[in-house]
C-alpha cells in the first residue's frame, strides 16, 4: 500500500474503525513505516474528535418533552382502552397523563416475591465481606426483569453516545433546564470537583448521590444527566469510561421492585447480577426506594473487583 | 419486556429507551428543516412513529441510529421538498465560502470578536453550516451521533460506498476549511 492509495481509500474508515481485518492489518502495516501518514491519520482523529466535542446539541423545550409525553400517553390509552384521541392534540393535557402515569407506577405490584425490607435485611448481615452465590451452574438464570432491562437498553443507546446535561455548578434554571456541562474528556478521573459537584446536583434533584471512584480500576468519571423517569420524578445516568469500555449508573426510584433470583455474587450491600451479555451491580438505596444499578460490558467478576476498589477508594479518602 | 409486555410495560421500556435521545434528535431535526417550528413537529411525528413501530426495534441495537434513520425517512417523505431548497453549496462554492470568511477574519479591526470568531466551537460550526449539505449529514451522523457506517447508510437511504466517500471528502473538507479559519489541529484548544 501508498501513501496515495491509503489517504485516498483507507483513511478516514481506519480512523472510523470500519475497516475489515485484513484491510486493518495492511493498514496498520503501512502507518507504522510511514510518519507522514500517521500525522494524517491524528489529523483525522483531531477533526472527527473537535466535531464530536464542538457541536453542542440543542436542548429540546420543555414544552414539547411535555407534548411527546403526552402524545405517547395517548398511544397507550389507545392500545389499552381502546378509545382515540389525536396525538397532535394530547399536550394540552400534561399534567393529567403525569398524575395516570405516576398512579400506575404507584400501583405497581410486587413482582417478586423476595420484599425489599427483606432483602436489605439479608444484606446487612453479610454486608461486611465479599461472597459468591454458588458455582455457575448451581445458580438459577436471572428472570426477565423489567427494571434490568431499562438498565441495559439505557446502557445500549447511551455508552457511546452519551451527552452530559448537568452542570458541575449544579445550577437549575428557572424553566427547569440544566445548564450543559462541559466535560474535561482529558480527566484521569478521581473524586475531582466535578464528581463532587455531579453528586450535589443529584442530591439537589432528589436522587441519591451514587458517584463511583473507579480511578484504580481505570475508569474516568465521564458526565452525568438527570432525566424525568415515566413516574415524573428525576432519574440520573451517571458515565465512567476507560480503556475497558464504560460503565453506565443509573439510578432511579423503583418503590415496588426487589432483586431477582440468580445473583452471582454479593459485596457489602451491592448484588452483581449476569443478565443479557452484560455485568449488573444493583444496590438499593437505604432512603427513599431508590435503586442504582451499575451496568458494564465487562465480566461480572471484574466489574465486582472494580466496585469492590471503588468502595475501598471512597472509605479511605 | 419490549416486545412481549403490556402496552405499558412498552410505553415505559419506550420511553427509557428513546427519550434520552430526544435532544439528538432535535439537533439533528433542526439541522435539516432550519427552523423551530418545524423541527418540533418532525421530532414529534418521530417519536411517535418510532413508539407505534416499537416492536421491531431489536434489543441491544444502537436506539439512537434507529431513531435517526425514523426521523430522516420522514423528513424524506414529508418536508424535504420545502426545506432544501435554499441551501446546498457545491464544494468549490464551500472553499470560496471558507477563503471570504478567512480573509473577513485576517481584515477585522475588533479582536474582541476575532477572538470569539476563533474559539473551537464556533470555528467548527461556521465549517459545518458552509460544508455541502451531503457530507454535512454523513459527517454529524458519524462524528456527532457516533453511528457507525452501515447505521448512516441505512439512516440516509445511501451505499455504504458512498458514506464511505462522504465522509473520507467531508472530514478533508473540514480539515481544509479548519486550517484556513485558523485552527489547525493540534493546536486547538480555545
């Protein structure tokens, strides 16, 4: 390959990651004897970097989320009761499908028999060590879970596209809007101010503050957003991103829910679940019915490993 | 839950799912109506074409590419014939646009807003607005919204081959247009 035929064919998808494997190898072979072509490949790297980061995306009015909302509710009815009403119209009604909204999940029965109480009482008893439950195949699967799956489709569209909304001064305007944060991409992580300021702006929100240190095991704090969960009350996604991947918290109040069966392993009050192909770490929230599920690409037992760090990082400092 | 819940479980599996991806897709439904109004209404017809086909989106799947390729095929049908047609430079008018620009700049008498002409974001969003409107939406699709080629393929009813060359001709298109308007990559920052 020259350098002609690399710029002009290979370029861009190389620095896209779209090349096939044989297509990659030739050109990694080429860029590791051509100095040229690297500095046109970190060109590249620069432009598809500066894009990403220089183009802020537009919030949408709040009263057009409230009109979605609401055309959405009125879908539901129609697949639910039957009765139609135009969509188009459904936003001068808000308020009322937030109330229906906020009485089903009020409403919601417990779907697993284990309660909550019982379960943190079980925790606490064994919460200071760390334990396996059973060998692989002495553990039952995990059922289909609802609140598991809300976790992993929201760590599905949002690892790699993720876009913070929090501000690290925690300030909320008077619409109700964040102001944007701007993310320092280049942070090694840690308990920086900006981890200290996202965990203020969660506590200011109602939501427990779950801001992880998974500095030790390589992870960045990304960003964080707060969002309105179907129930109307704030949820927060939190993001950690490292070599490894990213690791995706959300936390949010899930008054009627209570751990699957099949768990892999417990340490102190987190619970770490294999579901779907991905690591869950679930950890209920001593206040206010909420939960916080930590959710990675990685294997369970490394993303028990990093929690396990985190909370050692988080008691000493 | 997704496929085989109630109708609420759905509207609920839903809406975590794809409102987080609400304000992408007004940014990017702004970027092709250019104005408020309509943008409101293609980003509503959205989501809601989006819920009512909700059952054949696949679990797992990038929501977000699924989301964008709803938008962009209504925005195909219903508005595009009002909407394009003020806009759309060649790529030579994009490189006369980016010269006029950077000799406007080098002739400014007020540092103030040379300063502010100069800052990253702002250099990269007069780039953006002058470059054809082609590789304009292949290049946020890809960069921005971070899908992946065959995603942008599907979301803008195009080859693969010709995302392909969108993209490899944009981003050499932006990296001219960059160094011209003063920022040359390695050296930003501001």
């Amino acid at each position: 390959m020259n350098c002609r035929v690399y710029i002009r064919e290979f370029l861009s998808a190389h620095a896209d990651g779209e090349l096939s494997g044989r297509e990659r190898t030739a050109a990694d072979d080429h860029l590791r004897g051509c100095a040229r072509c690297q500095a046109s490949f970190a060109e590249e790297h620069r432009v598809k970097t500066l894009i990403r980061a220089e183009t802020p995306l537009t919030r949408v009015p709040a009263d057009v989320r409230l009109r979605i909302r609401a055309a959405l509710g009125e879908v539901a009815d129609v697949a639910l009761n039957g009765h139609r009403t135009d969509p188009r119209r459904a936003g001068s009604f808000p308020a009322r499908r937030a109330m229906r909204a906020i009485r089903w999940i009020e409403a919601r029965p417990l779907r697993v028999a284990l309660p909550f109480a019982a379960l943190a009482s079980m925790i606490l008893l064994i919460a200071l060590g760390v334990g396996r439950f059973g060998t692989r195949d002495s553990v039952p699967n995990v059922p289909a879970t609802p609140v598991f799956d809300l976790a992993t489709a929201s760590f599905d569209g949002l690892a790699r596209g993720f876009t913070p909304n929090v501000a690290a001064e925690s300030a909320r305007r008077g619409d109700g809007a964040y102001y944007a944060w701007v993310v320092d991409r280049d942070s090694n992580g840690g308990r920086s101010d900006e981890s200290a300021d996202l965990g203020r702006a969660y506590h200011e929100a109602g939501v427990p503050e779950e801001i992880y240190d998974f500095t030790s095991a390589g992870y960045g704090l990304y960003g964080g957003r707060i969002d309105e969960s179907v129930d109307g009350r704030p949820m927060t996604y939190t993001l950690y991103r490292g070599e490894k991947g990213e690791i995706l918290s959300i936390c949010m109040h899930a008054p009627g829910f209570a751990a699957p069966v099949g768990a892999r392993y417990w340490a102190g009050t987190h619970t770490f679940f294999e579901y779907k192909d991905r690591s869950l770490c679930l950890t209920f929230s001593p206040a206010g019915h909420f939960v916080s599920i930590l959710v990675a690409q990685e294997p369970v037992a490394d993303l028990l490993r990093d929690v396990t760090l985190a909370d050692a990082s988080s008691s000493a400092s | 839950m997704g496929k085989s819940g109630t109708p609420r479980d759905r509207r609920l599996y839903f809406e975590q799912a794809a409102l987080p991806h609400l304000d992408a897709l007004y940014s990017a439904a702004l970027r092709l109506v250019r104005n408020p109004d309509d943008a409101k209404d293609l980003l509503q017809e959205t989501v809601l074409r989006a819920y009512r086909c909700f059952h054949q989106f696949t679990p797992g799947t990038n929501c977000r590419a699924w989301l964008l390729t709803i938008l962009y095929n209504i925005f195909r049908t219903a508005y595009r014939r009002g909407a394009r047609e003020h806009v759309g430079l060649t790529s030579e008018e994009f490189e006369h646009e980016i010269e006029a620009q950077s000799l406007a700049d080098r002739g400014s008498s007020d540092p103030e807003r040379l300063v502010m002409e100069r800052s990253a974001m702002r250099l990269i969003e007069r780039a953006l607005n002058a470059l054809p409107e082609e590789f304009r939406e292949t290049l946020l699709l890809v960069d921005l919204h971070e899908l992946n080629y065959q995603q942008a393929s599907d979301a803008l009813d195009i080859p693969l081959g010709t995302v392909k060359s969108r993209v490899s001709r944009g981003r050499a298109l932006m990296r001219s247009a960059l160094e011209k308007l003063a920022v040359v990559p390695g050296k930003t920052g501001t």
